[in-house]
C-alpha cells in the first residue's frame, strides 16, 4: 500500500480532503492537515478529484474546503465518505433562497 | 522585460497583425466569411447579433463589436454591414477609425448583393492585408501586455493546480507593469469576499460586491437552481460538487495583487495591473469581452480540456489534469499537471506559464491557433425584439 499523497488537505479547517488519485474501498490513507498527519479509511470508492470526509459533518453543517464554506451537509455524513452532490448542497446556488 | 511586438501608431503594441472582417449583424456574417476566406492574412467570426436590439443591450453588442476592431492584434478592419441593421457599419467604422487605424465598409443592400460585395470585399482585404506584410516586430515591454484570465471546463486539478500557477504568472506580469484581467462574475460567487479584501480602494470594493450582487439577482429572477447550469455536468464529474468550490479554485488565476478597478463587459482598463471584468462564467463570452477591452492574449486554464480560441487574439491553453494534457495534448499548450503528480512547484509551472506567454506574445503560435479557431460570443443583457 502507498497511502502518501492519495489525498490532499488544503487548508487546516477543512473538513474534507480531495482525492489525488481513483481510492478504493477499504484503502488507508494519510492526509496532512497543517502540520499534523492524520490516518482514515476511506469507506466509499472516491474518483480522482472528489472529496471525502475527513471528521464526521451534522446535518447543515458546513463543508469547508480552502478554508472556505462550499456549501452545507444535506445529510449526516460519516468519516472516510464520499462528499459530493448527493451530501453536500451549495448555499448560494439555490433559488429563492437567502444566505 | 521585452517581448517581440509591433508597435502601432496610436502607441499602442500588437502582437499579431489581423486584417478583421467584421460583420455588423447576422445577416452579414456569410457574406464576411466568404470574404475572409479568399484573402491570406484576414480573420472573421460569425454572430448572431447587431440587429432588433435596444438600450443598454444594443450598446453592449456595439462596444463590443466596436472594441475587437480596436484591438491592437488588428491591423485594419473591413466592416460588412446589410444596410438596414440596428449596429450600422458606419457607427461601428467612426469608432475604429478614431483609433488611427485603416477601417472600411461596405454594406451589401448598397452594392447589390452578394456577388459584388464580394468581389470589392476581397480586393479592400487583400490591399489591408498587403501592408501588414512590411510590418516588423520591435521590442516592446511587458508593461504594454494586457492578458485575459479565463477558465474552463474546469475539474478539480483546476483550483489545486492550473489556477494557482497561472496566478503565479499573473503576479509576474504585474510586477513587470504589465495587466491581468480577471473576469467570470458567476464563478466569483461564495468568493468574492475573498477577492474583495484585495480591492485598491473603497469603490472597487463596493464594485466588486455590486457586480456579483447584480449577476445573483439575474440568475434568481430566472428561478431555477442554478446548480442545473453552475458547476456544469463536467465540473461534477471532475469532482466539483457547488458553485462556491468552483469560484474558490477560480480566483486562483489572479494571484495575490491589488485589483485596481472593476469594468464593464468589453470596457478597456484604465489602470495597469489587476483589474475585473464583470463578465459571465460561458468561457466564450468572457473572453470575447476581455478581447474587446483591448486584451491581446488569453491564458486559458482547463481541467477537462477544451480547443477554444479566438479570431483576434491567441489563446493559451493550460491543464493541471495530467490525465487530460496526455489525452487532450493537441489542445494544450502548457502542462500544469506536474503539480499533481508532484514533480514540480506552483511557482515552476507559473514561471513557465510567464515563458509561454512572452513567447506567444513575440509570435509562437498556440495550439488554438494552429487548428484556425476563432469562436466569438457576445454577451447579451436583453431580449432579442
């Protein structure tokens, strides 16, 4: 196994991390988060370029990628998963709807 | 630093020598085309505008039409116009012509049809085209460079990779004097107050704020989702879930300086370094007004690849997606994918990007223009009468 550079962090608030290549079910992977290391099992198959949890997100909540909301959770999400559209839902790309 | 350019008498620098046929309207656009394509040395693009137009929208589509032939990359400009259009050729000719440039016309109802209009058409294009063969190129500074920002058919690698190096290259060009245009008000949203920090002054704060603010509420009154259009289908096949993720890779390309000004669609900067266009996200409509404001060159990032390119100005196409510069190479200038795959810095690829665009800018062709492309877009504000 070669878990170094799988996945990337991109800022120390986020809650997610970005695949840097196809992960597979089951695979261990060390992301840096700042200047820790942290270690998880990615439990979902993540393409390259999608994202997966990296601490557990509550319903609502906001997902943070460069330090930044992307957006919020649509539903609860778990350590390891695939964070995409059928989780997480932009604020302002919704209609009719105020931030 | 200099790049080979031609200096044009208006002091203003070019760094390709076009002879434009420019159609007024739609109805013009075969007639220019034919033209454009018996006389060596001439470009054209077809559009669907210049005609039942009003108001802001009518002077939108004329600035902009206007701005391509003043473009310093264009030499001369022969305007095709039917004769009964809204945009007429002779409104379009004064505003080129103030510039000091060589402009003629000819409207096809005046000269009886296409036959004509074609045959004195070629022989007005091929005398433009003539003198732009004695032209020299001259060293001219970076200072003189105005480089459009753009991305497209963005994915991940976008905002990790190819966005931060081209940002590294804007900061080059600035610090040399030279301007960035940084444009896509869609893709500034759940972004700008990142941007906005950076403004040089309170109004282009409140600008920033205003453009983005203006282009939400568009996008509302159509009340849909605007997810079904922002990020596209691609976008999330890359792996780009929200609107704010993808505007957060965005402004990557504009490095870190100070945003001097903000600009209307197809409006040429006033101040040198980094300014704003307030243009849509469609890649094509974005660059056609930062060509129209006077920019000579386009550098272009791309994660899922794409072989746009322009009439007036050449396009350089840059991917952070090693997947894609392997399969996509034909259409890709420069390869930012090695920040993926770990071989080099942001700050290499930016340096390189910066090489690429001197390069381009003293008369290295680009993939884009290679292939003869020259799609063209203008963006409309109202409805079609």
């Amino acid at each position: 196994m070669r878990p170094a550079r799988k996945a990337l962090v991109l800022h120390n608030r986020d809650n997610v991390a970005t695949a840097l290549s196809d992960i597979e079910v089951g695979t261990l992977v060390i992301v840096k988060v700042g200047d820790q290391t942290m270690e998880l099992i990615v439990n979902q198959a993540i393409p390259f370029g999608h994202k997966f949890a990296i601490e557990n997100i509550e319903e609502g909540q906001p997902v943070y990628k460069y330090g930044e909301k992307i957006g919020k959770a649509a539903k609860p999400i778990k350590v390891g998963q695939h964070v995409h559209t059928h989780n997480l839902e932009s604020i302002r790309g919704k209609a009719n709807q105020q931030q | 630093m200099n790049f080979q350019g031609y200096r044009r008498p208006d002091g203003s620098v070019g760094i390709r020598n076009h002879t434009l046929i420019l159609p007024t309207v739609i109805c013009a656009s075969e007639t220019a085309s034919r033209i454009a394509a018996q006389v060596k040395g001439t470009v054209t693009f077809t559009h669907q505008h210049g005609c039942a137009q009003i108001g802001q929208d009518m002077e939108q589509t004329f600035k902009t039409l206007a701005g391509i032939g003043r473009n310093p990359n264009v030499t001369a400009t022969l305007i095709i116009g039917l004769g009964c259009e809204t945009i007429g050729a002779e409104k379009i000719l004064k505003a080129i012509e103030r510039e000091g440039k060589p402009t003629e016309m000819l409207n096809i109802q005046d000269e009886h049809g296409t036959r004509r209009t074609i045959k004195k058409g070629v022989a007005i294009a091929k005398r433009m085209a003539k003198t732009t063969i004695r032209m020299k190129r001259e060293p001219c500074n970076v200072s003189e460079l105005v480089v459009g920002l753009e991305c497209g058919g963005s994915d991940v690698t976008s905002g990790i990779a190819a966005n931060p190096a081209l940002g590294a290259a804007s900061d080059m060009v600035i610090k040399e004097g030279g301007t960035t245009i940084l444009s896509e008000t869609t893709e500034l949203i759940g972004a700008e107050h990142i941007i906005a920090k950076r403004a040089s002054t309170p109004h282009v704060e409140e600008r920033i704020y205003e453009i983005v603010k203006r282009m939400e509420q568009k996008i509302k009154a159509t009340c849909a989702d605007f997810i079904s259009g922002q990020p596209t289908p691609g976008n999330m096949k890359g792996g780009l879930t929200t609107i704010e993720e993808k505007s957060l890779g965005c402004i990557f390309k504009a490095g870190t300086a100070q945003i001097k000004e903000v600009l209307e669609y197809g409006e040429k900067p006033s101040e040198k370094g980094l300014v704003i266009m307030d243009t849509p996200g469609h890649d094509v409509e974005s660059i056609t007004g930062m060509i129209a404001g006077g920019a000579q060159l386009i550098a272009f990032t791309t994660g899922q690849g794409t072989p746009v390119g322009s009439a007036v100005a050449p396009v350089i196409k840059i991917t952070g997606n090693p997947r894609t510069y392997r399969t996509m190479r034909e259409n890709i200038d420069v390869n930012a994918g090695t920040i993926i795959d770990g071989k080099e810095t942001i700050e290499q690829v930016g340096k390189r990007i910066f090489n690429e665009i001197i390069k381009v800018a003293s008369g290295k062709r680009t993939k884009a223009e290679s292939f003869g492309y020259h799609e063209f877009a203008i963006n409309r504000i109202g409805p079609t009468l």
